[in-house]
C-alpha cells in the first residue's frame, strides 16, 4: 500500500469514527419519555458529526489531488 492510500483509508476511517461517536454516544439521549429526548446530550454533537462528514468526503479530494513524492 502506498502513502496515498493509507492517509486517504485513514481520513475515511477518521471521519466514520467521529459519525458514530457523535450519533450514538453524544447525540442520543437516555429517556423514556419524548419531551426529554428532544436536545442531544452534547450540544456541539451536530458539529462533531458534520465535521466526520467532512472528513470522510474530503478523503476523495485527497486521493484525487495528493501526487506523492517526486
């Protein structure tokens, strides 16, 4: 495997990463009832999951531009 390959499954990896912990440990609310389930646990895991988003499509940029070395 070369550099571009292993940096490009790095972000991908990355950004999937920070999708599920965003959605499934911050975002999801612990509660039976649906009033107290409206807002996430964590005010800023919208931002947390677009930004794995990010990171994620951003890896075929990437691998479409990176050269490697001369």
């Amino acid at each position: 495997m070369n550099t571009k390959t292993i940096i490009t499954t790095a972000m991908i990896l990355t950004g999937l990463g920070l999708m599920v912990m965003s959605y499934l440990f911050m975002a999801t609310p612990v509660c039976n009832t649906s009033v107290t389930c409206r807002d996430p646990v964590t005010p800023f895991a919208p931002g947390v999951f677009v930004l794995g988003i990010l990171i994620a499509f951003s890896s075929g940029i990437f691998y479409s531009v990176y050269q490697g070395r001369k």
